[in-house]
C-alpha cells in the first residue's frame, strides 16, 4: 500500500478501534437502536457539510439509490444494532476482537465474487497469523473460567459476517459513485429504518395516559447524561460520518480484504482503552497478541 493509504489505514483503525469503548459507555443509558439512530443521524450531518461544500455528482438512476439502501441496511443498520446490543453483555474490547473476524469472512467471500481480489499465499497466513492474535487475546478472558455471554459474542460475530458481505457487495455496486455519496446515501435509508425503529420501541415502552405520551416518549429518546452526547458525537460525526468516508476511499484503492484487515487494529485499540479507562490488567496476552495482529496486517499487505 502507499504511505497514503498507511495512513488512512492507522486513522480508520483508531477511530473505529475507540469506537467500541463509546458504544460500551452510551449503551448504559440509551438502548442499542436508540444508539444507532443518534450515530447514524450525526454521521449524515457530518458528511452533509462536506458534501455541500464538495458538490458531488449524485445519482439519478433508480437502481443505485436501491443498490445503496441495501448496503445501508446490512454495513450500518445491522451491524451497528448488533454490536451495540452485544455490549450489553460482554466487555468493549472483547466485542473489539470478535469484530476482528470480519477479514476471514471477506477473504472467502471475495474470493468467490469479485475476480480482482483472490485469495494469496501471503493474505491467507496473514489471515491466520492474525486470526492467532485473536486467540491470544480472547484467552485473556477465558482463563479462570470466566464465560462470556453468548448470545452477545454470537451477535458481534454476525455484525461481523454482515460486514463482510457488505463490504464485497459495495466493491461491486459502487463504482461511479463519489466516495462521499457512496458513505452518505447508504446511512439515509438506514437511519429512517432505526429512527422508525426507536421511536416504535419508546411507545410500546410507554404507559402514560393518551394526552402526556408524546412528551413521555420524547423523554425516552432524548438522553440526559452529558457523557452519553459527547459518545455518541463521537460515534457519529468520527466513528460513522469520517470513517466511512475513509472507509470507501480504502476500498477502492486497495481492495476489500486489505481494507477489512483494519478490524485486526480494534483489539490493540480497545484493549488499550480498556486498560487506560477501564482498568484492566495489563499482561502478556496483550503484547503477544498485539505482535500478531501488528504482524497479520504488515504480511497480507506485501506484494509477494
């Protein structure tokens, strides 16, 4: 890769990377729809300034639009409700590393749909060079007989296979589209979905008498703690509007399994975190698992 797409590469895996210690935080106020629904909308404010400024050429075919929606619906809808709701159960840096295998689903899936991005020598042991650091620092949390829910690791890993298809289906529908619409018209349709989706939630959540519901489900949407915001700014405008943008500009440039290797950034990120913020016990899994991942990312991307 170029020394530009290095760095976009490290931006994307921090902003992401951080982001599982933000959901871990609004989550404890917000429910994990409610969640998407902020993120999803600060996201398309953000990436609506910019396109205002840009002025990119928008689609008018039907098709694309529908194209679009879809991809919406399974790289951010779904995803973001799925790993939001695994937080509940499990901690943000294990939810970090099971997002870590969304490489290995891509790396099969596109090496049966798109003829550009096959399977090599040198990204399959990266793969699994990577997928080792991931067991590393799994076992972290499994020594002494501490189980994680399952329920919740199980969703993280389907965000994950959901990711995967996305991101392979994107490769495929998206040329033609400017970078920008291509991250900005997918969350349009997703966020309606969720906001219908909150807003649905909040009512049938809702015994208050006819006349006072509508202030009472205002009240349900609308958080109070300070600390939630600021998550879910962060979530939006960095971790969805910035990122994706990042994200598409990395698609195309270097393919989707080299760009889904940045999952295998978010455990050193969110461990870290973890660790600063969290206070969780520094020890050898960490540096030995990191030395994987580091390494896994470092051979996918040579050139032979």
């Amino acid at each position: 890769m170029k020394t530009r797409d290095w760095l976009a590469f490290i931006a994307l895996g921090m902003i992401w990377g951080s982001s599982f210690l933000w959901i871990k935080i609004a989550v404890q106020e917000v429910n994990p729809i409610l969640l998407v629904a902020y993120r999803i909308f600060f996201g398309i404010i953000g990436l609506a300034v910019i396109v205002l400024h840009m002025r990119p050429q928008w689609p008018v075919d039907f098709k694309t639009w529908t194209m679009l929606t879809i991809l919406g619906i399974f790289n951010n809808a779904l995803p973001y409700a799925l790993i939001s709701w695994g937080e509940q159960y499990i901690d943000s840096a294990v939810a970090a590393i099971l997002n870590s295998t969304t490489p290995l689903f891509t790396m099969i899936i596109a090496n049966i749909f798109l003829r550009d991005d096959r399977l090599t020598l040198a990204r399959a042991l990266g793969l699994l060079i990577g997928f080792a650091g991931i067991v590393v620092l799994v076992s972290r949390d499994l020594i002494g007989g501490i189980h994680l829910n399952l329920l919740g690791q199980g969703a993280v890993l389907l965000a994950s296979f959901s990711y995967a298809c996305s991101v392979v289906f994107a490769r495929r529908i998206t040329h033609g589209v400017p970078p920008l619409l291509q991250a900005l018209i997918p969350l349009l349709g997703a966020d309606l979905i969720m906001w219908i989706s909150a807003i649905g939630v909040a009512y049938n959540q809702v015994e208050a008498e006819a006349s006072s519901r509508f202030i009472t489900i205002l009240n349900e949407i609308i958080p109070n703690l300070p600390l939630t915001w600021i998550a879910l700014l962060w979530l939006g405008f960095l971790g969805t509007g910035i990122a994706y943008l990042i994200f598409f500009n990395l698609l195309h440039s270097v393919g989707p399994t080299r760009t889904t290797l940045v999952t295998y950034v978010f455990p050193l990120v969110a461990v870290i975190l973890g660790i600063v913020f969290l206070g969780e016990t520094l020890n050898w899994q960490l540096f030995v698992g990191g030395s994987l991942v580091v390494g896994s990312i470092i051979t996918a991307n040579r050139q032979s």
